[in-house]
C-alpha cells in the first residue's frame, strides 16, 4: 500500500510539473518585428485614344519605393511600346527629369530619338506632349513640365507645339 501511495504522489507531481511547465514555463516569444509594408501605386499614364486624337488612361503598378518622376516616364514608354501602334519613336529613353520643388516645373529630358521622326504630325506631337505632361503632373510634385533633348531644352518636338513654356495638365484631351 505505501508503494501505492508513493507511486501515486509520484504520478501526481509529474501531472503538477507538466500543468505548471505548460502555463508558467518560458514567456512565449516576441513576434518578430514586422517590416513595414510597401504599399505600390497605380501609375496613371496615358496612350492614344482609338480616334487619335485624345489621350485615354492605362494604369500600371509600380512599387511606392520606386515611383520618382523618371521612373513614372520610363513605365509610360513602357506602356506605349505595348501598344499595337506606339506612339513615341522607337529607342526614346529618358535621360532624367529634375524637378524644382518651390515652382513645381519638372524637366524631362529624353533622347535624341524623341525629336528623330516626326511621328503623326501636329496631332503626333500634341498627343507626345500631353501623354508626358499628364503622366507628370498625377504625381504631387509636379503642376508643369519643360522638355529638353540631350540636356538641351526645346522649343518643340517635331515643329508643331511651342513648348518654350512649361506645359500644364490638359484634362480636355483625356478621354473618360
């Protein structure tokens, strides 16, 4: 009868460990810091309408830590090479774009393939023109654009639209 006894207190207290080990033992861990999340933009650019003669917008994601003003070009030449007829003269790359904070004006500057041909005439360059102006200007930064070639600023891309001004966003040529 004594074993009993013992054998059962033994019992018992392995019970008692094995309930205080599982409520009292270790603090569970700390989760794991979290990095914080990248939330991604959706890039609003723009393409030729099915008329030509408007601009209609094609929205793109691009990682928030990506999204500066050259990146939102780059990806706008992007969407245009996608298109069955693009617009913008093959080999056009964009070379930078600075952007003054107290004006607002950004210049973009492409590459000389930009001004190469003369693709659609007047129409061709109007669109050109506000396709990059109105890319730009959806991003906070910028109210205006001024558009230079190989550092250089220009006047006009094909001869058609005078371009010594900074150009602002032209929402009568959007296409809802």
């Amino acid at each position: 009868m004594r074993r009993s006894i013992w054998g059962g207190l033994v019992l018992m207290m392995i019970v008692v460990c094995g309930l205080a080990a599982c409520t009292f033992g270790e603090p569970p861990a700390a989760p794991a810091e979290q990095k914080p999340t990248v939330q991604d933009w959706q890039l609003v650019t723009y393409v030729p309408s099915e008329d030509a003669e408007h601009i209609v917008a094609k929205t793109v994601t691009v990682s928030a830590q990506e999204l500066t003003p050259k990146i939102a070009l780059q990806e706008m030449l992007k969407v245009d090479a996608a298109e069955e007829y693009p617009l913008f003269p093959q080999g056009t790359t964009v070379r930078s774009v600075t952007v003054d904070r107290e004006s607002k004006v950004a210049t973009a500057d492409f590459s000389r393939e930009l001004i190469s041909q003369n693709v659609g005439g007047s129409l061709g360059e109007i669109l050109m023109v506000y396709i990059i102006a109105d890319t730009l200007t959806n991003l906070d930064e910028v109210d205006a654009v001024r558009f230079s070639v190989e550092g250089e600023h220009v006047d006009t891309l094909t001869g058609h639209m005078d371009l010594s001004q900074p150009v602002r966003r032209n929402e009568e040529i959007i296409v809802k």
